[in-house]
C-alpha cells in the first residue's frame, strides 16, 4: 500500500509539473504573439543602475511588453546583463527579442549624468567608460573650459565628437544661467564652494566666507584648490599647503585662483551670486558635515578645540 502512496504522489508531482510547464509554454504563446504587428520603433531608456525589476516595470508601462512578470522570468532563465543607454525597440517585438537587444545589443545612446563638482578629467574618464570618446581626447580641448562644463544628464552617441560634445554641455550652461549674468570670479568662487559645501544651507555661507577674506586682502585657504593643483580629490597632508607650488594654491598665493577647480551646480553658482550676508572668516566642519563658522582666527581655534578635543 505504501509503494502504490509513492507512486501515486510521483504521478501527481509530475502532472502538476505537467500543467505548470503548459501554463508557462501558453503564456509565452500569448505574451510573444499578441502584439502590434505595426508598432514603430521608440526610444526606451535604461538608467545606469537601474535593477532588471525597475527596467522590466518600465518596458510594460510603457507598452513595450504585456507582462513585467514573464520578462522576469525569462531574465531569470536567460544570464546577461543590461548597460544603461537609450535603445530603440518596438512593441511589435516579443518578450525574447526585447531581452536580446537589451542584454546583447549596445545602445544607440549613451545617458549619462555628470554630476556637480566633477572637473574636466573626471567628465572625460566618465565618457570614456561608457565608449562614448577615447580617453584623453574631452580633457584635451575641454581643460580650458573649467567651470562652465554643466553638471546635467546628457545623451550621447557612442563614439562621438568631442567637440560636439563639449559644445553641447557649455550650450546647456548657457541656457540654464542665461537670467544669471555670472562673472568670471562668481564661477570661480561657485566652484570652490561646490567642493567645500557638503548641505545646501551652507552654500551661502561659505561663498561670503570667501568674499570676506578676498576682501579683507587674506589668502583663500581652501583645501581644494590644493586638491586641484595636485589633480586628485584625495585628502591632502599638511605638508601639501606649503610644497604644492602652483598659482592654483591659495594657501600660496592671495586672491582667487586663475580659474575655476570644478564645475559647479546651481546651487553653488546661486550661491555665489547670492551670498549670505555675515561677517565670518573662518569655517572647518563637523564630522556630520556641516559648518561651523567663525569671525576671529581665536573664536576658529577655540571651536575647533571644542568639536575636534
């Protein structure tokens, strides 16, 4: 009796198995054939990043499949791996074709985000990883243009222009500081504030600390325009403020560095347009990385002793 329990079991697993293989062999019947047969091809974004969940619940609203749950599925039996860029797809294709030019096919963009306070080498690695330039080629004809290379997310062709590149990014600056009118010395002072300011509410703050000093005819002292004439956002040593012998070093020289370190948001070029009006010279920060701020190098030095010990 128990023999025949065990074989009816087997017989009853493998008709359940039976039904589920049927059920699935129906669906994929159903999702890769009942699509628009003259669907156009349309643009599908895929952001660096982004999981196989959040890119299957996109291509479904937005029409390109019928079932985020079936594409799951099939990235599930099907390894590989989907880069972030612009794909052209169409919903006339099926679930698995979909799949193949997503994980197999380049895309026809590259979106990238070039985020605030990058400098130019760091725009250029950035394009360079996804093959959109060969390494090198952006810093070369885009060095000079420090500060104004706006941080945004762009769209690019693999293997592009540099030029066109770089046009396109300064344009973007131009547009959205048009109602600005930003002088040379606010870029250069936003993006000293963009590597400085770790909250948004101390922006302005910092941005005056600077004016202050400029005016008072005391040296900048900002530890990333060291950083900058090293070329690397590592911390630096203390030995660094005196032997790093560029003009860039305003612990060397008084006044604003030649030129902008990074390239700076919002944020920070409002900032510089807008400064907060206060009377401080000094600032360091807390291990949560706000500001503390001071008007005498003797009250600096006490809140300092006081949050550092």
């Amino acid at each position: 009796m128990r023999i025949n329990w065990i074989e009816n079991k087997k017989i009853i697993i493998l008709g359940l198995i039976i039904v589920l293989l049927t059920i699935i062999l129906v669906l994929v019947l159903v999702l890769n054939n009942s699509k628009e047969e003259n669907a156009t091809m349309k643009d599908f974004t895929v952001k660096s990043g982004q999981s196989t969940r959040e890119i299957a619940k996109n291509l479904q609203d937005q029409g390109f499949i019928r079932s985020s749950t079936w594409f799951l599925i099939y990235a599930k039996l099907h390894r590989g791996y989907i880069r972030g860029g612009v794909y052209r797809l169409s919903a006339a294709e099926n679930t698995s074709k979909i799949w193949h030019d997503l994980s197999e096919a380049s895309p026809s963009e590259y979106e990238i985000t070039i985020p605030e306070g990058y400098r130019a080498t760091q725009i250029d690695a950035l394009l360079a990883s996804k093959g959109i330039i060969t390494a090198g080629e952006f810093t070369r004809i885009a060095t000079s243009d420090e500060g104004y290379l706006f941080p945004d997310t762009y769209r690019f062709l693999p293997k592009s222009d540099p030029s066109e590149i770089r046009d396109e990014i300064l344009s973007n600056f131009n547009k959205k500081t048009a109602a600005m009118n930003l002088s040379r010395q606010e870029v250069i002072i936003a993006s000293i504030v963009e590597r400085e300011a770790k909250f948004d509410e101390d922006r302005p703050k910092i941005a005056r600390v600077y004016l202050n000093r400029l005016a008072a005819g005391m040296k900048l002292e900002a530890d990333p325009t060291v950083q900058y004439a090293k070329g690397s956002w590592d911390p630096i040593k203390l030995s660094d403020y005196q032997n790093v012998n560029s003009s860039y070093n305003t612990y060397l020289h008084t006044g604003l560095p030649p030129g902008p370190i990074c390239n700076p948001g919002l944020k920070s070029l409002e900032a510089a347009l807008f400064p907060d009006s206060n009377d401080y010279l000094y600032f360091f920060h807390k291990a949560d990385g706000h500001a503390v701020y001071s008007k005498t190098l003797e009250e600096h030095q006490e809140n300092l002793k006081n949050y550092r010990g």
